[in-house]
C-alpha cells in the first residue's frame, strides 16, 4: 500500500516537502514571536502546520500529480 503511494515521488521531493514544512512553521512562528516573547509558541505551530498543509496539497495535486 505505500509502495503504491510513494512511487510517483522522487528523492528530490522529500527536500522539497522538508523545506515546505520548516518554512511554514518558520512563518508561523514568527508572528507570533513579539507576542508571547517565545521562539515556538504553540499558536504559531498551528497556524504553521495549517499553511504547512495546504502548501502541500498544492504542490501534490498540482505538480507533483502532474508529471509525465
């Protein structure tokens, strides 16, 4: 069953997908950063994995899904 989902990704996805993930909770936390007067704020997280999850998506459906 995986091997099946995961055989139209490359190995170059995974840094992709890693990148996607970190700058999203990056962005996240750092609005919330003059707020709470903390590095990782637990509404930040949110709010990035959210953005985190819909950036994904996107490239899933859209590019990845797509390739000839």
């Amino acid at each position: 069953m995986w091997k099946k989902y995961f055989s139209k990704y490359k190995w170059t996805d995974l840094f992709w997908i890693l990148f996607v993930i970190w700058s999203c909770l990056y962005m996240g936390n750092s609005f919330s950063f003059p707020l709470t007067h903390q590095e990782i704020s637990f509404h930040g997280c949110c709010y990035g994995a959210a953005l985190a999850l819909y950036h994904l998506l996107f490239i899933d459906k859209f590019v990845i899904s797509n390739r000839k």
